[in-house]
C-alpha cells in the first residue's frame, strides 16, 4: 500500500500556454439508450450503456436493446463510470464517490448476458476509478478526485502492471485542470495516434496528452471538439476512427468519426 501512499507526494504541474485545435469529431449516428448516463463501451457487435447502477446492451447496426443489468437491493455497486470489453468481459470502473475514504473497483461482467463475473477491488486506492484501459502487459488508469470533497489536482493517471502493482503515475497540467473545474477526467483510452485523450465532466472537448517516460507531469498537446459534453467514451475496435460516447441530458449514445488527415 506504499505505492499507492507515495501518489499524493508527487507534485509539479505543466502545460503549455496555447493548445492547438485538431478539430472535430463529427456525429455520424445517434442512439436512444436508457443507461447512458456516465459512459459507453463497445465491442464487435454490441455497445454498453453505462449507469451508475445499470448497464443496458444494444445492438451496433440497429439501436436495439438485447439485454440489461440493474443492481440488485444490497449490491456493492454503487457509482459505475466507464467501461471496456476484453476477452469476453465488460470491465466497468466503479468508486463509491462522493463518499470517504476512497473505495474503487473493477466491476466484471460476462458480455453475453450481462451478469456479474467478478470484481478486482484496489486496496487504499489513490481517488476515484474513473477510467481504465488496457495498455501493453498492464493497465492505464485514471484515479479522480472532486472539488466537491477534495482537491481535483490530487487526480492521477497510474499505469498498473499485470499484477496490478503501480508503475509510474502522472500529474494532469494545471490549464488542463482549470478546464476541468470541479470535476476530474471522466473519460479515456488510447486512439489511433498513440496518445492518450481524456474528457472532463462537461465540455465539448477530448484532450489530447502525451506521458513522459517514468511518470511526472503529463503534456497536454492539443485538444478535439465532439458532440458529447464530457463523460467517459470508447473507440469501436472494428472501425478506429469511430468514437462512442454519450448525452447523459438526453440518454443518448452519439458515434461519431475523425475526419481524414487528423492526427
């Protein structure tokens, strides 16, 4: 528990005093989705709206709802956020915010009936699970904290190994975090570039990062404007310059594309 003990030591921000605009994402299809009110994911065939206690399963060619999960009364769940399939399972990051001290987990759950398969729970993690992504042998992970019982530059990005032990971790710039406001990143993942982009709670935009070798401050390198107001997305594994994401406002699921040339 050392490690995770260590994060709240690290300090120094940056960021640079102009971001370029990579463009847009343009919205190709939208979808009407109960759930979608923290985040989506999606795989060949399928995308999962994600509430806080609810996932619904629907068809990608058709909008149609196939399955759905709800919590059930007594459930550990309590704040789902964003999700990812790997290897036949839907890995949802859960926290228990706003409640303290920090309680988080990766909820699995099996991706043809939705029913729960599991739960990797972080001991004294370092904030709120927002977001987690595969990345190499290990994990990229997102651990939030909130204006609302904290102080959101205490968030982190940490790399995990296949063990789950923390190998580096990175700061977010300070002008990131002024966009952010209150809240933290509530949504990210590798894209086509190699880089990492997140989303903050509320804006129209993706933040494009790059993270140095062996943790520290991450570079905030450009930023992308999309439909969604924040929240946390996915990109289609099938066609990778296909975005998923939602309008909690509406519960809409919004797919959108990256223009040619972008990077």
């Amino acid at each position: 528990m050392r490690a995770w003990l260590s994060l709240i030591l690290i300090s120094g921000l940056t960021g640079c005093a102009m971001q370029p605009d990579l463009g847009r994402l343009e919205p190709v299809r939208t979808w009407k989705a109960a759930e979608a009110n923290q985040g989506v994911a999606v795989d060949a065939e399928h995308f999962y709206a994600i509430d806080d206690r609810a996932i619904g399963k629907y068809e990608k060619a058709t909008g149609r709802k196939v399955a759905e999960w709800k919590a059930p009364a007594g459930s550990p769940v309590k704040h789902l956020n964003s999700g990812v399939v790997v290897g036949g399972q839907l890995l949802v990051a859960h926290s228990n915010f706003p409640a303290k001290p920090d309680e988080s987990s990766l909820e699995y759950f099996d991706v043809e009936t939705l029913r729960p398969a599991g739960r990797k729970i972080f001991e004294q993690p370092p904030g709120s699970l927002t977001w987690l992504v595969p990345a190499g042998d290990g994990w990229l992970a997102c651990f939030a904290h909130y204006r609302l019982n904290s102080d959101p530059a205490r968030s982190r990005l940490v790399r995990l190994d296949a063990r789950w032990e923390m190998v580096d971790s990175w700061t977010f710039p300070a002008e990131l975090l002024a966009r952010f406001g209150a809240f933290s990143s509530s949504g990210g993942g590798y894209a086509l570039d190699g880089r990492v982009w997140v989303t903050g709670h509320d804006a129209r935009e993706l933040y494009v990062l790059e993270l140095p070798a062996g943790g520290g401050p991450a570079r905030w390198v450009g930023t992308v404007g999309f439909e969604s107001k924040g929240q946390a997305f996915a990109w289609d594994p099938g066609r990778p310059q296909e975005l998923y994401s939602i309008q909690r406002k509406t519960r809409e699921v919004i797919v959108s594309r990256q223009a040619a040339g972008r990077p």
